[in-house]
C-alpha cells in the first residue's frame, strides 16, 4: 500500500503544478497582449516626443517680430508650454518604458515554466500508467473492477467515435456526388424544353447531360453503399440506398423526338431528379443524428476520463 501511496502522492502533485503551469500560460498570453499594446503605445509616444522637440526648436528659431504675427502671447510663454508639453510626453515615454521592460522580464520566465506543460502532461500519464497496472494487478478488488468497466466503456466509446467520424465522411462524399448528378439532370431537364421546340442543339446538349448524369449516378450508388455500410458498423438498419436509373433509349429519342416521347423522358427526369433530392435530404438528416451522436461520445468520454482519473488518485 506504500508503494501504491507513493504514486498517488505523485500523480496529486504532478496534476497541482499542471493546473498551476496552465494558469501561468493563460496570464502569458495576457501579458504578450499587453506587452504588444505597449510597444504601440510607446511608439505613439515617440513621434509625439520628436513632434514636440521640432515645435521648441521651431519657437527658438524664430524671432520677436515674426512670432508676432503667428500667435498671441510671448515667445517665453509658447516655449514653457511646449516644454511641458515634451516633459509629459518624456515621463510617459519613460514610464511605459520601465513597464515594457519589466514585462519582457516576466515574459521570458513565464515562457520557460510553459515550456514544462507537454513534458509534465507525459508525466501524469506515465504516473496514471503505473497506477492503473497496480489496480488492475490485484484483479480481486472492487477499484479493478471499476477501472476494467470504465477503460471498456472509453474504448468502446473511441472505436464508435471513429465509425461516426467515418460515416460522415463517406456521407459528405455521396452528397457531393448526388449534387453533382442533380445538377446535370436539372441541364438535361431544361435543353429537353428546346427539344421540344425541335432544336437539334438541344437534343444533343440534353445527351450528353444525361450522359454526364448517368456516369456519376453510378458512381453516387456506389457511394451511398459505401455510406450506408458505415451506418450499419455504428449499429444503424441497413438504409438500402436505391437511385432509380433513367431507362429510356436514346435510340428512339433521336429518330422519334416528338412532344410525346420527350415528354414520357421529361417525366422520367423529374422523378430521377425528385429521387436524387429526398436521397439528399435522407443523407442530411443522418448527418445531424451522426454528429449528434459523436457529440454525445466525446461528452462520455470525458466524463470516463473524470471517473478514472478520481480512481487513479482516491
């Protein structure tokens, strides 16, 4: 129990200076704030200070009859408040002058300290290391039990974080795609309005829309499969992602392109297009729950983290 005591004295210990040395790097970055400000703010001081050393050589340089006539007032009187224009200026200047250099001071010892923060971070864990092979070693112990139930539900909650993760990957790159075929049936959609009107222009720019929907329509489906095995590792129902195909035969469209047969493939272009959008919308809807679902995996985490650490430490 000695030992086990030796190591929870310096698990304490070692956790007080972090939180101490985390405090230290927070008024760090304040002071590098302030420290910026300063040097703005003395360099502001600066061209005041010369603005005023040229305005007291200016009076000096000028004679009676021509201060005269630029102001009221002497010339003794303009020079001793432009002279105390400069001394409080100077006082300024030599006061933040003392504050920079004393936090420049501070700076640079803090800086070592933080620099102390990973290296006592490998410390603890190292130090939590052992203390947990020490619980875990007397198996028979209701802390082991504890211990073994908390690092089972943190791997568990690890290995369903990256299966979330990578479910939405893979659901943002069949989103991608979807848009990619929603946007040239939407083109084949529109140039089958000129093919109507008989333009052979339309015809072949509606093909070759259809065509470029087509490719990556496959390539959505296969995604979407992709997607959807994603899904079932984190526990989801199998989703069955099915896209309609268009089926037509542009071998008809081109020798029969009539306002019935062309508006039999219109139809069939808005229902694909409807089926690519309701996809869509199904693919968002499971990306909220997914990342609702990580957020509420990372809150655990850390929650098991807490429990372990009091365990390792009480």
């Amino acid at each position: 129990m000695s030992i086990l005591s030796d190591i929870q004295k310096q698990i304490i210990k070692a956790i007080e200076e972090h939180e101490r040395l985390l405090l230290a790097a927070k008024h760090l970055e304040d002071l590098r704030e302030k420290y910026k400000k300063g040097l703005e703010y003395i360099a502001e001081l600066d061209k005041i200070l010369d603005q005023e050393l040229k305005d007291i050589e200016a009076l000096e340089a000028l004679g009676v009859k021509s201060l005269f006539h630029k102001m009221l007032g002497s010339k003794e009187e303009q020079l001793e408040k432009e002279r105390q224009d400069f001394l409080e200026a100077s006082l300024k200047y030599k006061a933040i002058k003392k504050t920079l250099e004393l936090q420049k001071y501070e700076i640079n010892i803090l800086d070592e300290k933080v620099h102390r923060i990973p290296i006592l971070r490998q410390e603890i864990e190292s130090l939590k290391s052992q203390r947990e092979q020490e619980i875990l070693a007397n198996n028979n112990t209701e802390e082991a039990r504890l211990l073994s139930i908390i690092n089972e539900k943190y791997d568990l909650c690890v290995i369903l974080n990256k299966n979330i993760k990578e479910a939405i990957e893979e659901g943002e790159k069949a989103e991608k795609l979807l848009k990619l075929v929603l946007s040239y049936l939407k083109k084949a959609r529109d140039w089958g309005n000129w093919d109507m009107a008989g333009s052979k222009l339309g015809n072949l720019s509606k093909n070759r829309a259809i065509d470029m929907a087509m490719s990556h329509l496959t390539k959505a489906q296969h995604q979407l499969d992709l997607f959807a095995g994603e899904l079932q590792d984190i526990g989801k129902a199998a989703l069955g992602f099915q896209i309609t195909k268009l089926q037509f035969n542009k071998f008809t469209d081109f020798f029969f392109d009539n306002l019935i047969s062309d508006w039999i493939i219109q139809q069939k272009i808005k229902s694909t297009i409807s089926n690519v959008e309701s996809t869509m919308d199904q693919i968002k809807r499971l990306q909220l729950s997914l990342e609702q679902e990580s957020k509420a995996c990372n809150k655990q985490k850390k929650e098991l983290e807490q429990e372990r650490n009091d365990l390792l430490i009480s």
